[in-house]
C-alpha cells in the first residue's frame, strides 16, 4: 500500500483542491473526504491495488466484445 500526505488547499463549491508533497493539485468531492474536513486540514491518502475490479472489468470488456463479434 502507498502513502502520500496531502493538505486541504482549498474548497470550492462542492469540491476540495487538495495539494501533494510535489506541488501538484487533486481535485476531489467534498463527499470523499472526512467530516469536518476544512482548508489546511492534513489528509493521509492510501493508494492499494484493486485487482479483483481490474479482473472483473477486463472480463465485462471481453464478453462485450463477444457479444459485439457475434452479431456482425
């Protein structure tokens, strides 16, 4: 699992502008965020591997695919 520390740089509307340790901007929904969450607030962001989803999707991609071939 990956672990970057991001701040609440600012909200806007129904969204925060959070800025990384390289100075660059992430834009997300307020709703993704922690209650109570507000500008200058330190956020730890957790990035895993969603494996089981990518294996999922390819397969949807490849029986779509299928069914795409078979009725030309």
């Amino acid at each position: 699992m990956k672990l970057i520390s991001a701040t609440i740089d600012r909200l806007e509307g129904t969204t925060a502008v959070l800025r990384l340790p390289d100075k660059q901007e992430l834009t997300v929904a307020l709703s993704y965020l922690p209650s109570g969450s507000h500008e200058g607030a330190v956020l730890d962001l957790h990035f895993t591997d969603s494996q089981g989803s990518e294996e999922h999707r390819q397969q949807q991609a490849r029986q779509l695919l299928n069914q795409i071939l078979k009725s030309n």
